[in-house]
C-alpha cells in the first residue's frame, strides 16, 4: 500500500503504518453508531443541586485546594477566527466583484453585522465614525479593516486574540477573560494560576507576545501569579486523506495529504499535563463580568463534586490493589457493584450474572481504575452541540456518554425517539480527575473508544477527498471514564461561533 518515500513520510510525522492502515480501514468500512438506550435526565442521570449542595461542593473544593490541590485550567485555543468571519469573507469576495451592496446585504448576517458595528468591542480600533459606517462606498473598507492586515486582520488571528466585551473604555479579548476567570477559580493555595492553552503553531509567538503584555496587569489586579503553557496539536495525531473511492489522496508532488483530526487529537496534549484537577472550556466560551459570579460559583461546585465522588473512588481503588478476588468477601462485592451502578450509573452487562468472584474482580477494578470527569450540563434551548445520553459501551456495559448527532443512526425510529427526548446539551464545561488514589497520573490513550470517529467531505486543491477526525476530546477520547453530568445554569454557556454572537445581550454591557 505505501511506497518506501510514503514509510518515510509517515515515520518523520511520528506515526506508524499500522495506524494509517487502520485509519484506512475506517474510510472503508465507517464508524458504527452509538446504541443510546436513553436520554439523561434530571429524572435519570443529570444531577440538579440544590442552594445548599452548590454551597457544601465549594466548600469541599476551597477545603481541599488549602491543602495544595495542584490545579490546572486547559483551554483549547487552537481554532482560527477566520470561522466566525465566514459571512463577511463571502461579502469582501462579492463587492470585489462588482455585486451590489444592495444585493449583498440581502444575508441577514451581513446586513446585520453593519447595522451593529458600533456595538463590537473591536469598534473602536477601526477609526471610524458612525456617519462613515452608514456611507455604502465605506463598506469594502469597513470589512478589510476588520479582515485583512490592512487594518485588525482578524481573519487571520486565532480567537483568543479578538476583542468580545467592552466595559466602559476596557475591551477583552477572549484570552483575557479566560485570564481573568482562572483567577476567579483555578488559582492554587499559593495564587498560582496554572493556564494551559492549545494553540497552532503559526499563532504562538503572537499570543506569547500578548500574555507577557497583559500577565502584569491581571497579576496586579487579582493578586495571583499566572504560569502560562502552550501545546500544538501533534502531527502524529492527523489522519490521513482519501479520495472518494478510498484510495489514497496526493498532492501534486506525490505525498500522501494529512489532516488535522479534530479536536480527539487534543487527548495526546491532555496526556501529557500534569495537575490533580483539570478545568476544560473552550477559548470562544467566556463570560462578561455581568454574568461570572454564576461560572465560578458553578465551576467550583462541579470541582467540589468531583473531589467528592474521587474520594469515594479512593477508597476502592486501595482496597482493590492490595487485595485479591478471593479475599474479598461478598458483601463487599455487592457494595461496590451498588456503587458502581447506583452513583456511576453503570450497568453491567448481562453476562457478569453468577459469574465468579474472579470474573467480578476484574468487572469492579476496570470500572473504578479509571479517570473521573464531571461535566456540566445545560437546558436545551435550541444550541448546537452534543448531548448527554446513556449509550451501550463496546464491554456489553451501559453508561454515561455526551454523543454527537453525527454519532447517532437517525434512520432508526427508536435511536431518533431517544434522540429527541434529550433535555440537555453538552456546554464543553469539563472537570476532570486523571490521577489514581496513590497520585499516579492514568494513561489516558487507554481509555478512549477508537470506534466512534467521523469521516467527512473536503476538499484540496479543488479536489474532493475523505478527511477523519478522531474520537472527540469529550466523545470517543473519553468515553471510558467515570463520568458524571451535573446541570449548570444556561449563562455560564456563552459562546462565539459568528462574530454576530458577540451582539447577543450576555456579551454586551448592561
């Protein structure tokens, strides 16, 4: 299948035949659906906490971060901003053209993003006037002051370098927020705020270059020190291209294309940090000052929970390695296995019935040695996103899983029913546990579903080509964790996909 110059390619990316062949496989034989056995609810596996849960759960996490709780907020921040400008790129293009502006703003989008342009935090850094603003020569220059290097060149920048909220003459960018919300809830006993941000390569020195201007004034500000790191997605981590018919996708020299494979590749850059406690959010998710008490009371809460559920998982795990099956007396094994199916919320798979003690042991120890994650959940009102479901596991088991529409078979009447019965959507507000009761950091790639990856249409060079992503960071990657899902209130879920969500009432002043 591959030439000695193709092996080369491979090796010099740091990936192996074997997993080109097997990413070849996908293509050809696709991803199986999820089997989801139903939607997790308030009724049934998402938990609602009451004022005074929310109270004892920050209480827990305050507790234990005093006694040097090594704590780390990882936010991936490699995305490009050139997405949220996708409507006004299309505008720049017709009005090169000659097209009409007329005509033009005939997209809703368009013409709403004139109309509110004074009301962008990055306004200001145009130099112009509202009079100019409403002159319909100005539009070309309106959107390459914005786009273009003749003026922000936003199309170029990563997210966390454009501008989202405005308090009287102080604008932030996303990365400033996140600043900002890391000293409200992640920094360590010591003031430490350890932020790790996943970025691609072409954009770290700018962003290195805007944290060393910024770091002074938060640190000043909140009271904190920020330790700041950066990762890139690995090469070994891209998949590579096919054509449609499957065969192998070149270019014009003759290598084989690889992609980046979505953010399931970001699983290798989560493995290779070190902390006890690990908050995820991603870089386009920041909340204004207006409406952060409700993230950073919710964020640690949810920390709580998790040091909660850990510390009951602690104690398992240490009676499970130093015991053997037959040691352990029956009432223990029920005791666990109610733990396990009534506060993990698995269910075990009809073969473990009157299986010994043995075949129990090994059932027990692979569900409780493993990483912990507490997930936020939020009220469906309409948002894209995956959902939080119970979904049947490769091991015959039933458990907690946040699943992707891409991942559920639609043409099925009894999966789409279960489908819309969803009362929550998944917000990317992760906290999560990676370490054993000993301190001993999990392998992370161990426990992850290769199964559930997504085959897509591209294109390159005007050529159409097959391109796979990875098991989601949050989907696949770590669908073999214990997981929790708590509900959060929906204005701690504020996120920027166009630059028109930046006109949504939560990210303007009040």
């Amino acid at each position: 299948m591959f030439s000695a110059e193709d092996l080369v390619q491979i090796t010099n990316r740091g990936s192996h035949p074997k997993q080109i062949e097997k990413q070849i496989d996908n293509f050809r034989n696709g991803f199986p659906f999820l089997r989801l056995t139903e939607a997790a609810s308030n009724y049934h596996g998402i938990i609602k906490l009451s004022e005074e849960e929310v109270a004892h759960f920050i209480a827990v996490f305050e507790d234990k971060k005093q006694l040097g709780l090594d704590l780390l907020k990882f936010v991936p921040a490699s995305g490009a901003a050139s997405r949220m400008f996708k409507a006004l790129f299309s505008a720049l293009d017709n009005i090169k053209t000659g097209k009409p502006l007329a005509e033009i703003k005939e997209d809703k989008e368009v013409a709403y993003f004139f109309e509110n342009l004074p009301k962008f935090a990055f306004f200001e850094d145009l130099n112009l006037n509202e009079a100019q603003i409403d002159d319909e020569r100005k539009a070309l220059q309106v959107l390459e002051l914005v786009l273009t290097e003749k003026g922000l060149n936003y199309g170029e920048l990563p997210k966390a370098l454009i501008k989202f909220h405005r308090y009287g003459e102080e604008r932030r960018t996303s990365l400033e927020e996140h600043f900002i919300e890391g000293a409200l809830y992640s920094a360590n006993a010591k003031n430490i705020v350890n932020i790790h941000f996943t970025v691609s390569p072409e954009h770290q020195k700018a962003l290195e270059k805007f944290i060393c201007e910024i770091t002074p004034k938060y640190e000043k500000r909140y009271g904190v020190k920020y330790a700041v790191s950066f990762s890139n997605q690995k090469p070994s981590t891209d998949t590579v291209a096919v054509e449609i018919d499957n065969n192998l996708f070149r270019n014009k020299n003759g290598q084989l294309l690889f992609r980046p494979a979505g953010h399931g590749a970001l699983l290798d850059n989560l493995n290779d940090l070190e902390a006890d406690i690990i908050f995820i959010k991603n870089i386009d998710n920041v909340a204004p000052d207006h409406l952060k008490d409700s993230t950073v009371r919710f964020k640690k809460a949810l920390g709580g929970a998790l040091i909660n559920l850990q510390e009951e998982i602690f104690g398992y795990q240490k009676i499970l390695r130093s015991s053997n099956p037959e040691e352990l007396d029956n009432g223990f094994y029920a005791e666990l296995a109610n733990f396990v199916e009534n506060i993990l919320l698995i269910t075990p798979p009809a073969y473990l019935l009157n299986r010994t003690k043995k075949e129990l042991f090994d059932y027990l120890s692979g569900k409780i040695n493993r990483p912990v994650r507490v997930c936020g959940m939020v009220r469906n009102e309409g948002e894209p996103g995956g959902g939080p479901f119970f979904a049947l596991n490769p091991d015959g088991s039933v458990s907690l899983q946040i699943v992707e529409s891409s991942q559920i078979n639609f043409s099925n009447q009894d999966q789409a029913v279960i489908a819309r019965q969803a009362s929550h959507f998944n917000p990317v507000d992760l906290i999560c546990g990676i370490k054993d009761f000993e301190g001993r950091k999990f392998d992370l790639s161990k426990f992850t579903d290769p199964q559930t990856g997504l085959i897509t249409i591209k294109s390159y060079d005007g050529k159409a080509l097959k391109a796979q992503e990875l098991p989601g960071l949050w989907n696949g990657s770590m669908s073999d964790w214990n997981t929790i899902f708590i509900e959060v209130p929906i204005e701690t879920f504020s996120p920027v996909k166009t630059v028109n969500d930046l006109l949504r009432k939560e990210h303007q002043p009040r």
